[in-house]
C-alpha cells in the first residue's frame, strides 16, 4: 500500500498492524486525502486475515489537531454538502476489528473525534483532548457532540464543546474517555500490548463482541439484548468456541484459529 500522510506496518506485533497519522509539520490535521488513506488502510487490514487488532497513531507532539482548518476555511455549506467528507468516517466506522488509538500530545476537533471513533484510547501523560471547534466559529462534525457526550456525560461534554476546553489525559480517564494513562515513552507499547491481547482471542469472538458493544451507542436496550444474545449463540458454531472451552477444561491455553 502506498500512501502519502500515513504509514502502515501490517505486523507491529504478532496479528498486530499499526497505521501512523505522518502529516508532522501541520500537526497531522486530517485532510481529505489523509482520512481517505486511513479508511483504505483500515479497510485492507479489516481483510487481511494476518491481522486482529490495529493501533492508530500519531506522534509525540499530536495525534492530530483536527479537520484541516485551511482545506475547509473556504468552502460553502453546499461544498460541505457535496464533498461528503464523513462518509469516510461512516466507512472507518465499519471496520469489524478493534481499533486501539494510542494518543500523545493533542487529540483535538475532528483528532478528538477519530481516537472517540476507536474501539479504545491508550494516552501519555501528555495528552490533551478537546473539541475546539467553537474557537473558529463551528461545532463539531464528525461525532464530537454525540461520542463525547456518551463518553463523559451532559456537563463535561457541554463545557468542552461550548468553551472548547482541553483536557489532560488524567481528567480524560477520570471521565471515561480514555482506558489508560501511561509515561510519555510508552504509550504507543501499552496500545500495542492491548491490542495483542486482544489479538489472542477468538478474532470471530471478538468481531461479535465488539459489534454487540457498539449497539449500546444505536439501539433500545431490549433490542440491542436481543442482538447481543443471537451473537452469543452464533459463537457456538464456531470451532474457536469448542476450543476455547475444551482448553478451559483440559487446563491448556486454547489455540484460536479464527473458524
Ligand atoms: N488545520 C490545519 N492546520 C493546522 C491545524 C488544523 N486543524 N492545526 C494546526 N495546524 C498547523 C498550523 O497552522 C501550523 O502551520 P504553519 O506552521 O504552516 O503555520 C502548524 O500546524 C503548527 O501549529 P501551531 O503553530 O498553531 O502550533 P502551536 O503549538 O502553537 O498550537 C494548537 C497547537 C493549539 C493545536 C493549534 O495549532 C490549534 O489550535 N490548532 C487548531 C485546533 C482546532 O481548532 N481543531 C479543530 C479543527 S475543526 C474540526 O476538527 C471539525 C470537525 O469536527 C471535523
């Protein structure tokens, strides 16, 4: 795959690839062309069967400080309209793997929205998250109202959104944003340590499980239990189920093979 804002390496870790927002010099502002290439990345892994979990990442200093304010500064609501530029987001929404985002620096705007559309958000202490779009005369397009607000609740939700507040990587844990804070040096390691661990289960099991989580956030509760119970039953047509509970009795580690 060759690409101009990001690189990939389809085996970071054993089923394990990683996909690195590489636009430094503007903060990896995410342009129409770097969006694309994230969800033709996604896409190409989601189908690869060598691969289980991915890491999204930045650098240090940003994960990513938002839509590229200069690409869209001046542009029509019906150029907005036209360009669909969140359909995108809809297609990275659709990946059936997990998703870890390990976060440094800023995580701002449309950046605060894509580690949000992640399945879990690994951060360094550096980290700082914010919906800052209210600053330039906007709101947030991609999620940053709804997400957020799922995420952290009215209040904090409110307050970022409305005085484009940043928070650090702790507040952002506190809230229930993020799953772990960890030094600098390490964040990028502990998001990728996550993702193997998830990497070691059934990827069938965890394809379910993710799709069945993600209902909370679209469906009535009983409806979404009744989608969560006929997943559960499917996993019993799996080999990776008989496995994995003869391995339980037998006192062994279970072999997943994905079938
Ligand atoms: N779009 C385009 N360029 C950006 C950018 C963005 N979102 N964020 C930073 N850059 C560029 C800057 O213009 C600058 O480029 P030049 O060197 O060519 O001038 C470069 O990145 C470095 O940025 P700064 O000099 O501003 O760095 P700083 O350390 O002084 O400040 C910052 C860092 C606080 C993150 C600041 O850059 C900033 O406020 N960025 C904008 C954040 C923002 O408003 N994000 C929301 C965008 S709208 C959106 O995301 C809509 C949506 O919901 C999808």
């Amino acid at each position: 795959m060759a690409f101009e804002y990001i690189l990939t390496d389809a085996q970071v870790a054993p089923y394990v690839a990683l996909i690195r927002l590489n636009r430094p010099k503007e903060l990896n502002a995410l342009n129409l062309q770097l969006m694309g290439e994230i969800r033709d990345a996604l896409k190409a892994f989601d189908e690869d069967p060598a691969v289980r979990a991915i890491v999204i990442t930045g650098n240090e200093r940003a994960f990513a400080a938002g839509a590229d304010i200069k690409q869209m500064a001046g542009k029509s609501a019906i150029d907005m309209l036209q360009i669909d530029q969140f359909s995108t987001w809809d297609a990275i929404r659709k990946t059936r793997k997990p998703i870890i985002a390990a976060v440094s620096g800023f995580a701002l705007g449309g950046g605060c929205e894509l580690c949000m559309l992640c399945d879990m958000i690994v951060a360094s202490e550096t980290a700082q998250f914010g919906q800052p779009e209210i600053n330039i005369g906007v709101m947030p397009g991609a999620g940053g109202t709804q997400r957020l607000t799922r995420a952290v609740g009215k209040a904090l939700a409110m307050e970022m959104v409305l005085s484009g507040r940043f928070i650090s990587a702790e507040e952002a844990r506190a809230a229930g944003l993020i799953n772990k804070v960890v030094p600098v040096e390490l964040y990028l390691d502990e998001a990728v340590k996550l993702a193997s661990r998830v990497a070691e289960k059934s990827p069938i099991a965890v394809q379910l499980a993710k799709e069945s989580v993600l209902k909370a956030f679209d469906m009535p509760l009983q409806e979404a239990l009744y989608f969560e119970r006929k997943n559960f039953y499917m996993l019993f047509a799996t080999e990776d189920q008989k496995e994995g509970m003869e391995a339980f009795i037998e006192k062994r580690k279970a072999e997943f093979k994905g079938r």
